[in-house]
C-alpha cells in the first residue's frame, strides 16, 4: 500500500494489462503457459484485457491461474440490430469482471465523448460489469495548465452514478502512452491528488491506477507514489516475462518490501 501522503490506502491494487488490437490465439494460449502456476500475489489482483476474440477462449485458464477477465470496450444497448457491437451480458457472459471505458484512443481515433461514455458506464453497472474509466490530459493542456480542468470534466461522467457503484479509474496522460515518457512522480503524486479529490467530492472512493509507458523498471517507482494503487499497463502486457515483473514489482511494494 502507499507509505505516505494524505491517500494512505488500504484498497487492493490492481495491474491490469490492455493487450489493445494486438493477440491471436495461439500467442493468448502462449502468453498464458508462460504464466506459471501462481502469477497472481495475495495482496494484488491482475486482469488482462485481451481483445474480444480471446474473451471465451482465455476465461477458464485465466480463472484457474486466478487472474480476472475484462474486455477494453463496450456498446450501451443491452441487444439488437448494432452489427459490429458487443453488450454488456455478453462480456458478464464471456467471463469478464472489468470493462475498460473512454481510453484515449476511443476518444480520440473513435470521437467518444462524455455522453457515450456515461451511457456505456450505466450499461456496464446494470449488467454487473467494474468499469475501468480512463481519463488524462492531452500535452498541450498540461503545458497550459489545463489538466485539472479537462480531468474534472472528463470526471463529470460520474455526477449522476449509483452509490457505490464499483469503478476503478485509471489516469492516462495521453503523452505517456505509448511514448516511453511517463509522468514523473511528482507530476503523478500531484494529479492523484486531484482525482482523488475530485472523486471524494463526486461521492466516490475508488482505486485510480496510473498508465502510460509503465515498464518493469519503472513499476516500483510509479507504485510508490501516494495515491497510486495499481497500472493499465499497455506494451508491457502483452509478453508474460515483462507483465510479471510489473506485477511483482507492484506486489514488492505493496508489501512494504
Ligand atoms: P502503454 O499503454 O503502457 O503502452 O503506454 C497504456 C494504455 O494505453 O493503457
């Protein structure tokens, strides 16, 4: 858990892997074997976020391995004529637990926009799904000081959601994915800080994970600053040896170690 700072938590962290449009079976089937017998710590949950196709073919050997299941989108509707969407129930149905919402490159390459994504975040809840909700500024609104006020907005999804909903939020600065640049942690103590805040004022008292270039060697680091309790980990996910490290990583300082 963090060691210090006013978000002491004592919340169970998550390392979650975003395989994004990347994976075919035989690599899933792979990646898997190569788990081992025990990836996951007591003290930590995993889930790994393939792209739907793997959903049902990994949900069983992901459960025995005792890693949770989640898919990286979803459409709101419950069924019917969407051709090309997936509902909800099918994920409930496909063995998913976590849903990942608004990442950066759905609102970005895919225009959604807050009132999409509060639909899809009230279709997840009814059907029984966690939302992971993505939020993170652009460059240039860091570099007008801009964050606080696009995280808040971005945030604004949540004004009208069910008390004690569960939901884990995931902050993403979009010039750290797929990058190689992360936050630094002063940079990520200090936005945890603020979403933190922001989610306390919307009634909510969630886990936020930090995402955007998180690597083994920088896990421990990341995970250590207050607030922070897990990563989306994207590239890093998609070989075993790499995502096992960042969950060891995480584990080492969850533990105190
Ligand atoms: P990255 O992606 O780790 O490859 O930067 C993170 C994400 O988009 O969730």
């Amino acid at each position: 858990m963090s060691q210090s700072g006013s978000y002491t938590s004592r919340k169970r962290p998550l390392i979650a892997g975003n395989w994004k449009m990347n994976g075919i079976l035989v690599e899933a089937q792979q990646f898997v074997a190569e788990l081992g017998e025990n990836p996951a710590p007591d003290h930590i949950e995993v889930a790994l976020m393939p792209p739907y196709t793997l959903l049902h073919p990994l949900s069983e050997s992901l459960r025995q391995k005792g890693i949770q299941l989640g898919a990286q989108n979803v459409y709101y509707e419950p069924k019917g004529a969407f051709t090309g969407s997936i509902s909800p129930m099918m994920l409930r149905d496909a063995g998913c637990h976590y849903v990942i919402l608004a990442h950066s490159e759905r609102r970005d390459i895919m225009g959604e926009a807050n009132q999409q994504i509060g639909k899809k975040l009230e279709a997840a809840w009814a059907a029984g799904l966690e939302p992971i909700l993505c939020i993170g500024e652009h460059l240039e609104e860091r570099q007008d000081g801009e964050t606080n006020a696009v995280l808040r907005r971005q945030l604004a999804v949540l004004e009208d959601a069910p008390e004690g909903a569960p939901l884990t939020v995931a902050y993403e600065p979009v010039w750290a994915i797929g990058t190689g640049l992360t936050a630094s942690p002063e940079q990520v103590t200090e936005t945890h800080a603020f979403i933190h805040e922001e989610l306390t004022r919307l009634g909510h008292d969630c886990r936020v994970l930090y995402g955007g270039s998180v690597k083994p060697d920088n896990t421990a680091e990341l995970m250590s600053c207050p607030g922070v309790e897990g990563a989306l980990v994207g590239g890093a996910s998609l070989q075993a040896a790499s995502f096992m490290q960042i969950v060891q990583a995480a584990a080492d300082v969850a533990a105190g170690a």
